[in-house]
C-alpha cells in the first residue's frame, strides 16, 4: 500500500473513530477520572494507576470484543524523548502503546519506568568491576 492509501481512511473506518472526553470510574482503583488534560487529545487510561482497558482494535475505533484490563508493564521513550506507557491485555495478552496525559501521577510513572532495575535478571555484585 502506498504512503497517500494509508493516510486516507474510508468512511467506514471514520465512523469507528470514538475520543473519550467523558468522565469514567477506573475499573482497576476505583478512582473517578476526569476529562483529559492539557497534552492529550483523548483520555485512555486512568492518571492515578495508569491502567486502560483493551477497547480498541485499532486506536480509537472501540471495536474490541475483550475489554479487558489493560495492565501497565513498562514504558517507551520514543525518539522524540516523549514517554509512552506500555500495557498489556490481562485477559488475552494483546500489547498496546499509550502516550503519557498531563495530568498523569508523575511517582506511577517513575516507579514503573524503574521497575526493570529492580528485578534484574542476573546477581548485581557491587564494589566489583566487571570482567567483560
């Protein structure tokens, strides 16, 4: 498929297109979220846990059968040093990256930026240098 074909969408796909800019209660903490913040253009996870749930099949279409938890596991740094959240499906394993909001809680997403360093795969000996 050609750059233009890609880029245009049929009508049929546009009617799918759904941005959330009504409140919600977060399936996983319980927590009252409102509408977005400045920097997003939609609301699609909770700012306090960072949980979504799986309601799309391509972004915005709300055509996913699963509605599954959508659990947060670690985040992207694009190239452009924007910050995604990664999540994953807890209920059929389906990944899906989403920008970080505004209003997201800056200590969630450090501590699961820095989650990886703290279950390392290997022994860490400190006050010795690698042999490598």
């Amino acid at each position: 498929m050609r750059k233009r074909e890609a880029m245009v969408m049929s009508r049929q796909q546009q009617q799918y297109i759904h941005t959330t800019h009504e409140s919600f209660i977060c399936s996983h903490c319980g927590r009252a979220v409102t509408p977005t913040a400045n920097g997003t253009s939609n609301r699609n996870h909770c700012p306090y846990c960072l949980y979504s749930r799986h309601m799309d099949i391509r972004p915005g279409d709300r055509r996913s059968g699963c509605r599954g938890l959508m659990e947060p596991i670690g985040i992207w740094v694009q190239r452009n040093k924007e910050w995604s959240i990664i999540h994953r499906c807890t209920a059929c394993g389906f990944i899906r990256t989403n920008r970080i909001a505004g209003d997201d809680d800056e200590n969630t997403l450090l501590r699961l930026a820095a989650h990886p360093l703290s279950a390392l795969p290997f022994p860490m000996r400190l006050g010795q240098e690698s042999t490598v």
